[in-house]
C-alpha cells in the first residue's frame, strides 16, 4: 500500500490516494485500475486487498490495481457523492481530470475507459454509477453495491441509453426497508433499486444483478459478496 497526495483545482483541497498494488506487480505487465470511494472501508471492511492477492494468485481475476479514496465525514461525503450535493460536479471534474491523468501516468495501464472501473457502496455507488454513465468512455466498469437511487437517477438511467460500453455489477439486499442515511431520515432503499435494475436492464449495458437474501445495509453483506463482484467485473 502507498499514499499519493493529489492537490485539487476542482476541490480546491489537498486529497490521499491509497493504491494497492498485487503481490505480484511488475512494471513489465499492465494494469487495469479500480477506483473505490469510500476507499477506506473498502481496505478495512471489505479486505479488499487480501481478496484481490487471492484471486490473482487463483487466476480468478486479471491484473488490477485498488485506489481508494475517502472523505473527512459524513457531511463531506453527502456534499461530495450525492447527486445533488453542493461538491458533486467538482468531486467528478477530479476523478476524472485529475485522478484518472496522475493515475496513468504512474501505474502502467491500457489508457482505455474498459480498464478503467469505479465502485462504491451506497452513496459512494451512486456517484460510481452516475460517473460512469456520464464519462462511459474514461470508465468502462462500474461496481454498485447498495446504491442511493432517487427518481433523479432513474431519469438520468433512462434518459442516458443506450450504454453499451459499460459493464455493471449491482446488488441490494432484500431487507434495506429501513436505511439510516446521512442526513437524519430512513428510506426504503429495495424498491427504488428494483426500479434502476429494470432501467439499467433496458439500458444496454452488460449488467449483473444480484438480490442479497435478507441482506441489510451494512458491510457484512457487502463483504461476503466481493468475491463475486471482483471475478464479474474482472474475469
């Protein structure tokens, strides 16, 4: 694991980036890199880096670099994944014109948007989601677990086809009824995603959809299901 620091012109602050290398990287070999908001959470619940050594070591997946970038706390994260957060635009200008160049210039990649994936839990997967459907050609892969969906999402879905380009893993569990968010409120988080499932499955992408039994919002359920993410995405 090393830390780069990236000083945003979007954002207009100083942001870390968390990059895992496989145990066997070699600058002889290239790399598709993975994006993960909610970076931290990703390393530490979802022990994303054991799981990745795993499946390299098992041939489940190919060559993939993890890059995780987090927030400062849930207020930050709410201005900066929401879809209408008041950072949401700047925080996509910096993934994308700024994270996206610096990482290609470091890791040795394809240069091509089908090497390129973002994925996130909740908020985090919406802003994955939506950033791939907007920049489909800097971001070919889009991993969404749990994902906040609202009605502004289902137009953007419907409105945006056909999204040929992209592959799409996505999954809810079957008892987020009653989801805590951010700001205060519960919300039922089923419906709404069985809603962007029949969007998304209209939509052209190749697209997994998987329903998690008795799942709730939390990282257990996340977790137990990375195996399948990683070898779909990256198979």
């Amino acid at each position: 694991m090393i830390e780069k620091e990236i000083d945003s012109s979007f954002l207009t602050e100083t942001m870390t980036l968390q990059i895992y290398h496989p145990e066997t990287f070699s600058e002889l070999y290239k790399y598709e890199i993975c994006i993960m908001q909610d970076g931290k959470d990703y390393f530490q619940m979802g022990r994303i880096a054991t799981l990745s050594d795993k499946l390299h070591d098992e041939k489940e997946m190919h060559n993939v670099v993890f890059v995780g970038i987090h927030y400062k706390d849930k207020h930050d994260r709410r201005k900066k994944y929401h879809p209408s957060g008041e950072q949401n635009e700047a925080y996509t200008n910096f993934l994308v014109r700024e994270v996206v160049p610096y990482l290609d210039d470091l890791i040795p990649t394809y240069h091509m948007g089908k090497s390129r994936s973002l994925i996130g839990d909740s908020l985090a997967g919406t802003l994955a989601l939506m950033t791939a459907m907007k920049y489909p050609h800097t971001f070919g892969k889009a991993g969404v677990q749990s994902p906040y969906v609202d009605d502004s999402v289902i137009a953007y879905v419907e409105q945006a086809q056909p999204l040929s380009t992209l592959d799409i893993y996505h999954t809810i569990g079957t008892k987020e009824t009653e989801v805590q968010m951010s700001d205060g409120n519960t919300a039922d988080f089923v419906e709404p995603n069985r809603k962007l499932n029949k969007a998304l499955a209209k939509a052209g992408a190749a697209y997994t959809y998987h329903e998690l039994e008795d799942g709730i919002h939390t990282w257990k359920y996340w977790q137990n299901d990375m195996r399948r993410l990683l070898t779909t995405l990256f198979d």
